[in-house]
C-alpha cells in the first residue's frame, strides 16, 4: 500500500453565523458541508469551544 499524503482543513463556524431555529441551523450545516465534500473535502471531526465549533477536514493532497 502506497503512503497516501494528506491536506487538512480547519473550518470554525462562529455559533452567530446559524439561526437559533434547529431545521433552519441542520439545512445550512449540511449546505455548508456538501459544498465542501462536493470540492473533495472529508469531515473527520468536530470540536465544540464555547460559542465556536471547529470542524476538521481532510482530503488527498
């Protein structure tokens, strides 16, 4: 099996930037996130801290 190289991402989404409705806030989450699998990106965790949210990607460099 061959090294595979890897880019990571780091996205923090401030808590502000979603509305407080929950059907409105998971639509724009998943937006946000299909947007970025549809440029390669892969969420591979997902850290809360206060009111901020950091969401770990990678894909292949």
């Amino acid at each position: 099996m061959k090294d595979r190289k890897w880019q990571y991402k780091v996205e923090t989404i401030k808590q502000s930037m979603w509305s407080y409705k929950p059907k409105k806030v998971d639509g724009q989450i998943s937006e946000r996130l299909n947007r970025m699998g549809m440029e390669g990106w892969e969420l591979v965790a997902i850290k809360p801290h206060g009111y901020y949210t950091q969401m770990y990607l990678k894909r292949p460099f």
